[in-house]
C-alpha cells in the first residue's frame, strides 16, 4: 500500500472538510431549526424555592433522612436501612442522577424506581411546585459539586460516543444484514474517576463465515481516557475529549484487526434542548503507527434523538434517534463513506439503569463493498446497583 506524503497529508482532510460541508451544514441546520421550533425550555415555569424546600424537608424528611441528608441516626429509625439509601452529602453518587429520578421516587414511593418500600410516596400529600423546593434543598447537600449533573447524561447511541463520563458495561453487536454471514459483539466497560474522567476498555471478537465455515476471534482492543472539559447545566452543553490506544491484538490475516497499533483522539459535544431534543456530535481519527498496514481515518458523527416518558417524565424512557456517520480513508482513490442508523433505546428496569438500543445501519453511498447492519446492544449502569437488581 501506498504511504501519503507530508504535503498529501496537509490537502485531503481540507478536501474531505470541503467536499462534505455542504451536507453536513444542511443536516444541521434543518434538523437543528426543527427542534429548536419545537422545543420548550430546560428551565422550570416557577424557579423552586430551597427555603421552601427546607421548611418541607424539616417537616417530614428528616425524620429519615437527617438533618445533613445523611440519614437519621440509626438509633431514632424504626427500620433496616436497605443497600440504596442515600447519602445526598456523597456528591459521586447524587450529583449524576438527574432530577426525574428523585422526582419519581418522592412522588411515586421507591418502589416505583425499583428502590426500597420503606420509601413513601408523596404524590398526593405534596404539590410538584413543593417537590421541586425540597429537590432543590436537597441539591444543597452536596457542597462541592465536581461532576456534571445527570440531566446532561444523554442517551448512547449505537455508534456516536457521548460526552458524558458514565459508569456504564456495554454489550454491542453489528450483524450483517446481507452478504457473507457474520457478526461482531463488544464488551465495553467505562469507569470514571476524579469526578471528570473516564477509562474506557473495548474488547471486540469477531465471527465471520469463511469457506462455509465460521470463523471466531478476538478483533484490536481499545483503551481509552475521556475527559470532561466544560459543562453548564443552563445551557444544556457538555464537551469531552478522548484519546485512545487500538491494540493490534485481532488476526489481520482473517480481517479481525488492522496489523497495526492505532491511536485514536477525538471531541465529543452534546447539546440538550428545551424539551428533551438533544444533539451529539463526535470528531475524531485513527492515526495507525504504520500506514502500510492500516490508512489513516477521519471521521464525523452526528445524532439526534429525543427522550419521551409518561407521566411527566418519571416514567419509562424512550429514546428514538437517527445517528449520521462520515468516514474517509486518506489513500489513493478514497471517498467519503455517509452511513444512516436510525434507532430506538428504551430502559427497561424499574430503576432504568439497563437499557436496550436496537436500529439499523445503512451506506448512503459507495455500497458496493459496504454491507447493511442490524445493531444492538444491551446497556448495564452499573452505578446505579447489581444488574438483577431494581427490577420491581
């Protein structure tokens, strides 16, 4: 294979940004005028009140929950103190759970979140305007806020990464949906530390129908660092960046690695809309250390999607998103690849903690040598407790 010269290097990723402008600016622009028209605001109708949420807190929830939010002396309880109950000082563990998940369990009880049923439901004793004072007081509790909240969280695509550091196992498959038989599965494990950073290991294997018989394989591995870099919660923005190793560990002979190590930098920036729309976008590359084996890649990502629940947002979430995806090769005779997957995550456990994610992966152009995929995966927050757990 032919290696690409300093000054070739320079021109083509101008070519590739030129040559798919166009595209891309009109996908954003019709796509993002359309939610912007049907957007409402991230911000509440009547701003809550801690002072107020304090007076209902001292009133009622203290008696459980302590006067710091801790939890009431062990001594003064009545009851066992179940594996889920709150700190709301611990700022790791209350600052990623969006304000839904608090707003569920005080109106419908912790059974309605797969939680403990010592935890009443407070729907018809409080009014929604005295839940959101008393979520507000209990935001207070944790004093240093280092990590971006949940509502910026949003829902993971199939292919788009996302900007949010999360603490998420992730098993993905991509089954051709035509052509010769074969399929990949990723197990993706992510963990945060710090409060804003992310280690990321993908482990993919590969099965592949060869000469009427199947062959199977560990493809490259990828280890990764994402680090959140700005957030603000007002304006629904968060914007990460990443840098990963790909590791030659797959068979290049049988098309289950590149033969070369890779390393992998890219941005990632999300943006939520006033009524749930949300935006991402990811940029990146794959650099390999010898271009004779692997060329060199820039690519593009983009998803819309929209998050949908019944009552009022404390319900089942469904999440239908379209991603779009270019992707170019730098060598001889490369053109831009654009490829459709619309899709469909919903949760489905009470605490909705595990979620699935079906869709379909389609080449827009060059698919001669392209082959259409079926895509899912099944998603573990494993932060949010055991994966048979929270179910009813």
């Amino acid at each position: 294979m032919k290696t690409i010269g300093k000054s070739q290097a320079r021109t083509r990723p101008a070519a590739f940004l030129n040559g798919s402008r166009v595209l891309v600016v009109c996908l954003v622009v019709l796509l993002g005028g359309f939610l912007l028209l049907s957007a409402q605001t991230l911000r509440y109708t009547r701003s809550p009140d801690p002072k107020n949420g304090e007076k209902i807190y001292n009133g009622g929830c203290i008696a459980c929950h302590g006067r710091e939010g801790k939890g009431a002396p062990e001594a003064s309880t009545a009851f066992l103190r179940p594996d889920t109950f709150p700190d709301f000082t611990d700022c790791a563990g209350t600052t990623p759970e969006p304000n839904a998940n608090w707003k569920a369990a005080i109106v419908h009880g912790g059974p309605s979140r797969g939680l403990s049923q010592i935890m009443p439901a407070f729907g018809d004793l409080l009014t929604n305007e005295q839940i959101d004072d008393v979520i507000a007081y209990m935001r207070g509790f944790c004093t240093k806020p280092q990590f971006p909240r949940g509502e910026l969280n949003l829902p993971r695509a199939l292919v788009t990464e996302k900007a949010f550091p999360e603490k998420e196992l992730v098993i993905s498959a991509s089954v051709n949906a035509r052509g010769a038989p074969g399929f990949t599965t990723d197990t993706i494990h992510e963990q945060t530390f710090g409060g804003r950073s992310q280690i990321e290991i993908d482990v993919p294997v590969n099965h592949q129908a060869m000469d009427g018989q199947w062959q199977n394989g560990v493809g490259d591995v990828t280890l990764g660092l994402k680090r959140e870099m700005f957030y603000n919660l007002r304006t629904g923005s968060i914007l990460s960046l990443f840098g990963g190793v790909v590791l030659p560990t797959g068979d290049s002979r049988r098309g289950f690695g590149a033969g070369t190590t890779q390393f992998e930098p890219f941005a990632a920036f999300d943006q939520l809309f006033k009524e749930n729309t949300f935006l991402q976008f990811q940029a990146g590359a794959s650099l390999p250390v010898d271009t004779s084996m692997a060329p060199r890649n820039l690519f593009y990502r983009m998803t819309v999607g929209q998050s949908l629940a019944r009552d009022h947002r404390l319900g089942r979430l469904f999440s239908p998103m379209t991603e779009f995806l270019a992707s170019r090769d730098f060598k001889d005779g490369a053109s831009t690849n654009w490829d459709v997957v619309p899709q469909m995550q919903i949760t489905i456990s009470r605490r909705q903690h595990i979620r699935v994610n079906a869709g379909y992966r389609t080449p827009i152009n060059n698919r001669n040598n392209r082959t259409p995929q079926v895509m899912f995966y099944v998603l573990w927050d494993w932060a949010d407790g055991k994966f048979w757990e929270g179910w009813r």
